[in-house]
C-alpha cells in the first residue's frame, strides 16, 4: 500500500468517525426533545 | 410434533409458573425498598455506591427528570463502549491480538448493547477481545436491562401513585436492580453454567486435531459469565457467533432449559411484581395469562411449521421435520421453542439459525417482534409495553360501552391515549419505514445473500429486531456502511421513543386522583379484559404489519407449496 493510499483511508476512517460522534449527539439531542415534547403535551 | 416435544413445552412452561411468584414478591420488596433476604450483605454495598455517585436516595424524580437521567446514563455507556472497542487492541486481556473495530461496526455494536438489543454485525471470536466482551458486552448487558426493568418500575408507580408528579429515582432503581435481581442470580446460575461445561477462563484459543484429522480451533474465554446475564437480561448477543447453537455456549439439555427459563424468568416476575405493586395480584395474573396465551399460540404454529419441514426436501426422499441450521442434538421441539422464547422476550439469543427455518417457521420471531415485544418481553421494557396496551384496551372497552375508560382507578384521557398511541406508534414505523428504503436502495440489497420473498424477509427481520431491541437475525443479510448506521439509528429509537412516552404516561398518570371502583367499572382482571387485551395486540399487530408479512414469509410459503425456494 502506498502512503498516499494509507493516508487516505485514515482519512476517510476520521471522517467516519467524526461523522459518528455528530450522528450520535444529533439522535440524542432529537430524543431530548421529544422528552420536553411530550411534557409540552 | 412428538409426545417428547410438548413435554419439554409443558415441563418449561410449568417451571416459569412456579418461578413467577418467589421472584415477583422478591422483585416488589426490592422495589419498595423493603428488606430483603440480601440486606445485609448488599445494603452497604448500594449506601457506598450512593456515596461516591453523589446519589440522594430520598430524592424523587419526575417522569421527565427520570426519562433524562436515562438518556444521560445511556449517552454515557454508549460512549464508553464505543472507545473501548476502538482501542481494545492496546488494552489488556486480549491473547488473541485482535484489532480494534471499524468506526461504524463499534458504533453499531455499541448502541446495540446499550439499547439491550445485542444485533450482531461481528463475529464475537474474532472482533472482540476479553476486556471488550467482560467490561464492555456484559456491563452493558447488566445496565441496560437495568434501565429497562428500572422504567418499568417508574411506570408502575405511575399507576399506584395519586396526586403527586414523582415516579422514584432513576439512580436507585438502576443500582437495586443491578445489585439485588441481576448479579446475585448471575453468580449462582453462571456457576451452574460451568459445572455443565461453559468455558470460564482467559486461555487464548486451542488448536486442535479433530477426529477426522483435521485442524480445529476450540474458543474460550470467561463466557458462563457473559452467558448467563445474557438470558436474564432479555440481551441475546453471543459470546461467539454460533451463539447459544455452539457447544460451549450451551453444552447440555439442562443448560439450554436453565437458558430459555433465564429468558423468561424476569419478564413472567415483573407481572407478579406489578399485581404486588398495585395491591391487586389478580391485575397482574390477568396480564399473565394474556401473555402465556400469546407465547403459547406463536409456539405451536412455529412447532408446527418445523415439524412439517418442506416438500420439497420430502419428494428427494428426506422425510421429517426442518433440520436445515439446527443442531441434531436439540432437535426440531427444542428449536421450536427457543426460538419462540427468545423473540417474544427482546433476548434474540439462538440456539438455531432462524433464517433457515421454514417460511411460515420464520414468520412466527417475525411477529412476536412486530408484536412490540409483550409477551413476557424485554425485562421491562415487555411489562411497559404491555401497559401502553392495557391502557388502549380499557380506552377501546371504554369507547364500546360509552363511559371514560378507567384502570386501577385512573380516569384515561386525551393526554393518556395520546402517548399510549404515540409508544405504540413507534414499533411499526420504524419497522416498515426502514426497510421499505433498504429494499429499493443499491446499498440496501447489496449485502443480501438470498433473492425474492426470503431476501425482502431478511431486509424485514432485521429492522424488526433492531426496532423491537431483540437482535437476532435471518443472517443472510451482511453488514456494510448502510446497515451499520441505519440499524444503529433504529436501534437507539426503538428503545428510547418507546421508553419515553411509557414514561410520561405514567407521569400523566401519577398525578390523577383515584375515583373507587362502581358499578359500571370495566373489571381489568376478568377473562372479557384478557381476550379483549389480546385482541387489541393481536389486531394492531396484524394489520399493521400483514401487508409487508405477506411480501415476505407468506408469499415464500405459498411458492414453497408450488415447488419454489429462494
């Protein structure tokens, strides 16, 4: 594998992962308002 | 069918009655916090977890506080597991040198433990190290049943509670559950596991020469201990891939009854526990027995449809049932059985390969799950599911004779029916929704191993049991980028957008006055309620999911039947 090649799928890996923590942080804020939602109900 | 396999059925099934009132009563005290046979040993233990937590033991939470303490909880231990399957290359206990997992492999893992689904895109042999599997798989399979069986309580008090806006602490459930339920049975039944021959040990893998010559690697590692709270917390996820069909994870007859009891021991409890709570055991037997008639009606059908086999596989001259991914030694009953155990309850542990079971075999975990999982159930999350039911049944019954619909004394409302509808809204829309998108996306179909109505089966069984939080699988479907994060999603709003509108039923609830029984008062322990009670399940299950059922297992049957398989 050339380095260019490995500093790619790095690259791509810490895209995903960054992708990943904002996924998570957006499910959990959408879940935090569906709680104050219903206490809005 | 065979005299032997309604026996082992029958023998089950009596077992978990006999076990359902001992752990209920147990249950109840532990939850009103009364003393218990354990105090002694335990009470210091949870006052010094109270300590270093900063927890106030006498403080009392609203259902929003509580549903946010457990989102918190959950956001926490998904974090954490996640880190510790991308490092557990450089971290101890891990004589297997395995790598750290992909960034949307761990993500998917780790919701799933946290959410107490267990969906496995891995193979637990090769992508998970010691320290993962004990610290990272079964922590969560401990705290997240927890969590459930700690919501379940809350919404019971909801119930028995009048005029006040408080339904217990989130903190102390989840650490009396933990300390007081799960570990104690846990030791006592995972050593049982061992003296059947489980593996409980930290050797690397041992290379062999099998019988026939051959080279064969033979797993370990500490997996009575994983195996046990496996079952008891409704979790599911297996120590290997084979699961609870491999011979170190369930080695003898007696290990795979003490598993499917483990199964549905909590979950046939929490019902007791629930009567106990609110001061009618009759309330609670009702919902038994809707329940048991449940399991029982999915058993015989799945029993029935193995039995028969295919006729296909008949007219080449192999007669008998379906044996097709099961193991010779439990057979087509015990298959059957486990099967239908482990995905009425949210466990969706194996001991078969649900994927080769006949079409209309297959269809039976399909709508235990599409059922919402009430039948015994997650542990908790099955009793709160059946509430939501419950308070749609009496809000039917209500409408039929034409006065407001009561339970336990609570008048149900606008406000009660909305969230009951909106908790059992959840199950079919992210069931259908996802895998209507799966099934015409090229990512979707990438991964399918089988065409027609058994691979639309697959795309379906998955989002089911990701959905419903049980996590076993038709496992022709493989994992790549689509699936990891579109079940990790579904996952993750299976169990919480359940969770949170159980709860603010209960909240709702909590803060109505009781009005004493009359007259005219819909009795909510009478045979009426409990067929009443199934038909609502039944129907709502029925209509809502007929339409994708029939694309799938239905059609594949009746092309089975015309000589087809797929």
């Amino acid at each position: 594998m050339t380095t260019a090649a490995a500093g790619g799928i790095l690259r791509g890996e810490m895209l995903l992962e960054i992708g990943i923590v904002l996924l998570t942080i957006v499910c959990f804020v959408v879940l935090d308002l569906y709680v104050f939602g219903c206490e809005k109900v | 069918m065979t005299a032997t396999g309604w026996l082992q059925a029958i023998i089950f099934f009596l077992i978990v009655l006999a076990l359902t009132k001992p752990l209920g009563s147990y249950m109840a005290r532990v939850f009103e916090g009364e003393r218990t046979l354990l105090s002694p040993v335990l009470v210091p233990v949870e006052k010094l977890i109270y300590r270093i937590c900063g927890v106030r033991e006498d403080e009392e939470m609203t259902w929003y506080a509580y549903a946010l303490s457990m989102l918190a909880f959950s956001l926490i231990g998904l974090g954490y597991l996640y880190v510790l399957l991308r490092t557990q290359k450089w971290l101890p206990f891990n004589p297997q040198h395995v790598d750290n997992m992909p960034p949307d492999l761990a993500w998917n893992t780790a919701v799933s433990f946290t959410t107490n689904t267990n969906w496995q895109f891995y193979s637990g042999e090769t992508a998970m190290s010691y320290l993962s599997q004990m610290a990272g798989l079964a922590w969560h399979n401990f705290v997240s049943a927890a969590v459930g069986i700690a919501i379940a309580v809350a919404v019971v008090r909801g119930l028995v509670r009048t005029n006040v806006k408080t339904l217990g602490n989130f903190w102390v459930d989840l650490t009396r559950c933990s300390l007081y339920v799960l570990l104690p049975i846990s030791i006592v039944v995972g050593l049982f596991l061992v003296s059947q021959g489980m593996p409980q040990n930290f050797h690397a893998y041992q290379s062999v020469k099998s019988i026939e010559g051959f080279a064969q690697t033979i797993t370990g590692g500490p997996m009575a201990s994983q195996e046990v709270i496996k079952e008891l917390g409704t979790n599911g996820g297996g120590f290997v891939n084979a699961n609870s069909a491999s011979p170190n994870e369930n080695p003898t007859p007696l290990s795979n009854l003490i598993e499917i009891l483990l199964i549905f021991s909590l979950g046939a409890g929490l019902t007791y526990m629930y009567g106990k709570m609110v001061k009618d055991t009759r309330q609670g037997w009702a919902i038994f027995t809707a329940m048991a008639i449940l399991f029982f009606s999915c058993f015989v059908v799945a029993y029935w449809a193995e039995s028969a086999g295919n006729p296909i596989v008949h007219q080449l001259g192999v007669n008998g049932g379906n044996m097709e991914g099961k193991e010779c030694r439990f057979g087509v009953a015990a298959s059957s059985l486990f099967a239908t155990v482990t995905t009425d309850t949210s466990c969706g542990a194996v001991n078969s390969m649900h994927d080769s079971f006949t079409a209309l075999g297959g269809l039976i975990p399909l709508v235990d799950m599409q059922l919402g999982e009430i039948v015994f159930g997650g542990v908790g999350s099955g009793l709160y599911g059946m509430i939501v039911f419950v308070v749609l049944t009496v809000f039917i019954a209500g409408l039929m004779v034409g006065r407001t619909p009561e339970y336990l004394g609570k008048k149900v409302e606008r406000r009660e029916v909305q969230f009951a509808i909106l908790a059992a809204l959840v199950t079919p829309v992210l069931c259908l929704v996802p895998t209507s998108i799966a099934a015409v996306l090229p990512a979707g179909l990438a991964t399918l191993n089988n065409n027609g109505p058994h691979g639309f089966s697959e795309i379906l069984y998955a989002f089911t049991s990701t959905n419903a939080n049980n996590g076993s699988a038709f496992a022709g479907l493989g994992p790549n980028l689509f699936y990891n994060l579109l079940t990790g999603v579904n996952m993750m709003f299976g169990r919480f957008a359940v969770a949170v509108p159980a709860l603010a039923l209960a909240g709702a609830l909590a803060g109505k006055k009781a009005v004493p029984e009359s007259f005219g008062t819909f009795s909510t322990r009478s045979g009426i309620f409990v067929a009443l009670l199934i038909g609502v399940i039944v129907i709502v299950g029925a209509l809502t999911f007929l339409p994708a059922d029939s694309l799938g297992p239905i059609v594949e049957h009746l092309l089975m039947l015309q000589g087809n398989t797929f």
